[in-house]
C-alpha cells in the first residue's frame, strides 16, 4: 500500500514544508479535472510553484494524482526539455498581446481566473506517482474548476495553492519562508512587469535595499527563531 505522502516525497515534497500552502480535502463534487469527476476523496496539496491533486482511499492510500506546474519559467523549461510544442497539446500562451508589443517578452502559459462560483486553473500538468521520469506524452493541457468554500480560511487558502504569487507574496517567500532566493525574486520581479529602463533601474536598487536589509539581524529569516 502506497500513501500519498510517499509519492510527494519522490518530488522531494513534504507536507510539512515551509512553503506548503494549503493541505484540504476537496469535496468530489467541488471539483472537477478536464471536465470529470475524480470517485474517492480529493486532496490539495499545494505549494508555492506547484499543486498537486491526489485521490486517496482510506489511511491515505494513494489511488491516482497529478501535478500542476504554476511557475511559467518551470512551464517553459519542462516544455524545452521534453520538446512538446504547447499548440500541440493545446497550451495557449495567455501573454499574447504584451508580447506582440514586446518581442523579447517570454510567454506565459498559467492562467487562473476566479468566476463567481468557482477558481478556474489552466495549465500544464501531468499524472503522477512513484517514478521519477516520465514519458514527455504525459505533459497535458490540465483545466482544473474547484468550487470556492464558504469558510473563508480555507478559501484564501485555496487560492493561494493555486495561483501564482503576487509581488508583495513573492517578498514574503524570499525573507520570511527562504523558499527563493533575492537574485530568483529580482528576476521573477523584472520578468513578471513590463517596466521602462528607469523603473527598471528604481526597482533593482529597491530589491538591492531590500535583499541588503534581510541580511541584517533585524529581519527573522528561515532559520531562525522569532
């Protein structure tokens, strides 16, 4: 028997990480993937560049699961390595516009969009389980649609497994979970807001002042003890 924190651990995942962002069971009938409906029970496990989905029986037994990558560098780079062309599995790039304007402007492929009812996420993802390679046909187009809770905890929690982090979450990771580092945050910075030279250039001296000041004894890093 399998649990499903055995298969998180071959992606060097533990629920107990620092950057764990939601751990919930999803009610069956909240959710659903590529349009169906997974039997059993359904956990989000989520992370801050990655969720994973997991259908479990009982005493966690790992029954199927599947992995969203949310980082578009990661996208970009899993696509290169495996050599599939995104219009092939139907992958849009959701920068379309921006980039025609800007041609150096790599694309972007995570979507999220929060309806009235429900958060919608498409992006790429595969199914996963206790192998460590997997045959680049598995890479899919995943469209995933999960009913927002009404308890408000778990539904900003939620959210936060599975979008993309905002500036002011990115500064949160780097100083006080240590997840990425201040050169990894300054370039997802540059890279996620179009920006004239002279803004470019404020914003790296503010991420210079920044990087600087959490190194000093009076910012709580990772391994420390507040």
């Amino acid at each position: 028997m399998t649990s499903y924190h055995r298969v998180l651990k071959v992606f060097d995942r533990s629920v107990h990480d620092k950057s764990l962002e939601c751990d919930y069971d999803i009610h069956p009938w909240e959710i659903l993937v590529n349009g169906e409906r997974w039997a059993g029970r359904v956990r989000l496990i989520g992370f801050v560049d990655v969720f994973f989905l997991m259908c479990y029986s009982a005493d966690a037994r790992f029954e199927k699961g599947i992995i969203i990558y949310k980082d578009d560098d990661a996208i970009r780079d899993t696509l290169e390595r495996a050599d599939v062309d995104p219009s092939n599995i139907r992958l849009d790039i959701v920068n379309s516009k921006e980039a025609k304007n800007d041609r150096h402007l790599p694309p972007k492929y995570f979507s999220f969009v929060s309806q009235p009812l429900d958060y919608v996420i498409t992006s790429l993802g595969h199914e996963i389980g206790l192998k460590t390679e997997y045959p680049r046909s598995s890479l899919i187009k995943y469209e995933i649609k999960i009913l927002k809770s009404r308890n408000k905890v778990m539904k900003k929690r939620v959210r936060r497994a599975v979008t993309q982090h905002s500036l002011m979450d990115l500064m949160h990771d780097a100083i006080r979970l240590g997840v990425i580092t201040h050169a990894e945050m300054t370039a997802q910075l540059l890279g996620n807001f179009y920006m004239g030279s002279a803004t470019e250039d404020a914003m790296r001296k503010y991420m210079d002042t920044l990087g600087s000041a959490s190194r000093s004894d009076n910012i709580i890093l990772s391994n420390e003890i507040a």
